[in-house]
C-alpha cells in the first residue's frame, strides 16, 4: 500500500494506525534508532545552533490533514537528531551520565505498547508484580537488607520529595496529613538538615511539601565536602533550644558537585538518638554497590528510613526510572492514601496498590525496562561495567596528580574527576582575590576550549569556593580511547590559554 492510499484511509476512517502498518513503520523506526546509536561518535556532542533555530524550522500551526510518515521521519532525521545534545555520546562528560541501553530501550517500547497505568494491582497486575520483583532485584543486587521495600518514581526530585512528606508525617502532633501547617502557631518550625554540598531537588522538596527555604539549615562540610557530624549535632541542639522542630536530616552518597559521601554511619546514630528521619540520597553513587567491593562506601544507610537511587544514571537505564526505597513501607501509604470509591476492588491475596504510596494516581511500567536489563546483563555484568568506569576515573585522577600544573580538587570514590588548571607562575598564590579570578576565568576558558571541539563535553561546579572542571564517566559506549582523548585536549586547551 503506497502513502497515497495510507492517508485516503486515514482521512476516511476514525481508526489507529493498522498493525500492519504500524510493523512496516516500526521497522523504520527500529532502523533509525539503531542507525543513530551507530553513528553517534561522528556527531558534534553540543549542536552548533542558537535559541530559536529549531523552532523556526517547525510549522506554527498544527497540520490539518494528516502528513505522509516518510515526511514525518524525514523532519525528525533532518530537524530533531542533529539538533539535541547528545547524552548518549561516549565524549558526554558533563553530567552524571544517563544513558539508554540496547535492552532497556526495547523495554521502553514494549512499555509503551502495553501502555499499562500501575496504579492498582486489579488495573495492572502483571506490571506490579513485575514492578515488586524488581524492586527486590535492586536491593538484593545493593546488598541491602530485604525490610526495605520500595516503587519506582520518575525522578530522584519525586523520590525526595516522596520521603520528606512521609518524614512529616511520622513528626508526632503535626497531623501535616489532615491539618496543614498554615495557621497553627502552635505547631513549631520544621526544620531539616542537609550539608552545603547537597542536591537543590532536597530544598526545592522542602519548598513544595510545606518546610519551605527557612526551614532547611545546611550543615557545614569538612575538606573533602562530606557533612560533618559534630556540626550536624550541634545545630540539631542549637535548633531545639530556639523552638525549631528537627524532624528529617539528609545524607548524601555521591554529591553532584564531587561524589562525596557523607560519614552516613555516624549520621544515623545522630538520627536515632535525636529521632529524626533519615533519607539518604544516593542517587547517583548508589549504582555503585552493585559491585560487592564498593560497599564499604555504603556503610550505614541500611539504617536510613528512605534510599533513592537513580537507574537513569549509572545502571543504563532510559530516562525516567528512580528507585525509592523504604523502611517502612506503611508509614508511605498512611501519608499518602486516598481511595476513591471507584478505585475500591476485593481481592485474594496480597499485592502493592501503588498509588496509595505517592502522590502520584496514574504511573508508568517503569519496572519493564530494568526486569528486562538487569536480566540482560545479569548482576556480574552491571558490576563490571561499574568496575571499569570508576578504573577508567582512577587512572585519570593518577594523569591529574601526576601533571605539574594540573590540580585534583577532590578524591574519586566512583568515576568523576574534579580539576583544575594552575599555572607554574600562580602556584601558591591562590589565596590572592586577583589571582584566585585568574585561575577561575582561565579555567573556565579551559572548559570552552574544550567544548568548542565538539568530542568532549565537560561541565563545572565550585568546590571550596574555586573554580572546577568535572569528568563524569559512566557510558557503557566509553573507552580508555575517550578517557585519553578528553586529557589530551584538556591540556592542548591549557596550553593554548596559557599562550
């Protein structure tokens, strides 16, 4: 059947696309997205375009009859896939990596097909059995004892937010659930604690569930930017005497600006002499501990009342997929539960109604994608990959310690390397204001240098107040041949700012 004839039934009828037709551009789609992943590395990683320029290739208008698919492809080869930033590129470095692999993103499709809502079990039961054995899957692969349950969320965000919520609602008094904290004079100012190096999601949860801004107090941090337990004790002490009511304290394994991991052991036991909630975010690092030999790191956030680690991130996953782990998994469902009459169903047996354990009503299958991927590397081969990645980090940070002018900014638990350019004829004079925003400025023309080329792309952050290049790796597509050529053009750049 040619395109001609495909419109004249598609205008004729009111049907869906046939299943024969849907084969036939399935195929095509398949060949695209295959074709894409093969020629990745020849693409620029950050298109050369400017705000707007997609835009003004897009019709204004929505089109009023329906279009040929070979149109609708060719836009998408022509307009959209030169014109994104290539996450999935092995030169990607800026950011934790997120990356999609072969089996996760077959699972996505078949997602999407099934376009299961995990709302109920009566709704969704396959998807929520699936769901629940592989939320078990992760735990297990995590080495974390089996009292934890947990669901899958879209983002770390939702997964923090999830947990500040049901923090609150364990407070004894508040009845934040019912009554709300606005108007009540008598109920205290929540308060909760996190360092100076945790995540911006951890303050933008406290804004939406009611804690707001002032509610947040960051704990200071030592030389390697890990929270301070003595500081954290004190300001919970200082806090009671002021009226204030502690209520949540937020540990970090792997920050976003270093990878630090704060001393969640001792956290804990603060938590339980204090009673307060403990969530730890692990939402990059926690990957990590698919590899036996890593858990060390991991040390006391079996005791955390909630875990959120990102799949998206560091185990391959197609964006969105975050795991929220649980403690107590009724305290979830008393925070959130609301059961409309129409979502009440008698059933035999025992099984998760998501729902009732967020906020959110209708949820995606995420779980297929990860039951689908873990399956298709098994637990020895996530661990590999973990291994080699924070390998390929530890030579690089050993080329950094090794270079005369190059200066590592913090030490490398899992696979990003912070740096820093110093020249030979500022060393030592760092402490100097003019100096200091030298460095910074010539670094930050370092970074531009860099990914101006198009085959590396690095980002930075600000660690104790200087200036930082970041190398994240974590892509499956990555070699020690990307590692190298990153270095190389790390130097070639500070040469040629130096000059």
């Amino acid at each position: 059947m040619t395109d001609a004839h495909r419109l004249h039934d598609a205008q004729r009828g009111l049907g869906d696309m046939s299943p024969a037709d849907f084969r036939e551009a399935g195929a095509r789609v398949v060949e695209q997205v295959a074709g894409y992943l093969e020629r990745l590395e020849a693409l620029p990683i950050l298109p050369p375009i400017e705000p707007g320029d997609v835009r003004r290739q897009l019709s204004a208008a929505p089109p009023s009859a329906p279009e040929a698919l070979d149109a609708i492809l060719g836009d998408y080869a022509r307009i959209i896939e030169p014109n994104i930033t290539h996450w999935q590129h092995p030169g990607f470095m800026a950011y934790f990596p997120s990356v999609a692999t072969g089996p996760g993103i077959l699972g996505e499709w078949l997602a999407a097909g099934l376009n299961s809502n995990v709302m109920l079990w009566r709704n969704a039961p396959a998807s929520t059995e699936v769901e629940e054995v592989t939320v078990s899957w992760l735990r297990q692969l995590f080495g974390l004892p089996d009292i934890f349950d947990g669901m899958f969320t879209d983002t770390a965000s939702i997964s923090s937010l999830l947990s500040l919520v049901a923090a609150r609602h364990v407070v004894p008094g508040l009845d934040a659930r019912d009554e709300g904290l606005a108007g009540r004079p008598e109920v205290g100012r929540l308060r909760m604690y996190c360092s100076t190096e945790t995540h911006s999601s951890l303050e933008k949860a406290a804004i939406v569930s009611g804690v707001g801004r002032a509610g947040v107090r960051r704990v200071a941090v030592d030389e390697v930017f890990r929270m301070r337990p003595d500081a954290l004790a004190a300001a919970i002490a200082e806090d009671r005497a002021a009226g204030f009511l502690p209520f949540c304290v937020v540990a970090t394994i792997g920050t976003t600006s270093s990878t630090s991991i704060d001393p969640t052991a001792e956290i804990a036991a603060i938590c339980r002499r204090e009673r307060l909630w403990l969530h730890v975010d692990a939402a990059y690092g926690g990957a990590a501990a698919v590899a036996p030999e890593m858990r060390h790191l991991f040390q006391g956030w079996e005791h955390a009342d909630s875990i959120v680690v990102n799949p998206h991130k560091w185990l391959f996953t197609p964006f969105d997929a975050s795991l929220l782990l649980f403690r107590s998994p009724e305290v979830f469902r008393d925070a959130f539960s609301l059961v409309p009459e129409y979502l009440r169903v008698r059933q035999q047996g025992e099984a998760h109604d998501y729902h009732e354990y967020g906020i959110q009503l209708g949820r995606r299958f995420r779980a297929l994608k990860m039951w689908m991927l873990i399956r298709y590397f098994g637990a020895e081969g996530l661990a590999a990959r973990v291994r080699e990645h924070c390998r390929m980090a530890q030579e690089l940070g050993g080329w950094v310690d090794a270079h005369p002018t190059f200066q590592r900014m913090a030490p490398i638990p899992f696979a990003t390397v912070c740096l820093r350019h110093v020249p030979v004829a500022l060393a030592g004079r760092e402490d100097e204001p003019e100096v200091r925003q030298e460095i910074d400025a010539l670094n930050e023309a370092i970074l531009d240098h860099v990914n101006r080329s198009g085959q590396i792309f690095l980002s930075h952050t600000r660690l104790g107040g200087r200036y930082t290049i970041r190398v994240n790796i974590g892509n499956p597509r990555q070699t020690m041949d990307h590692v190298r050529h990153c270095w190389a053009l790390l130097q070639e750049a500070a040469s040629s700012e130096v000059a």
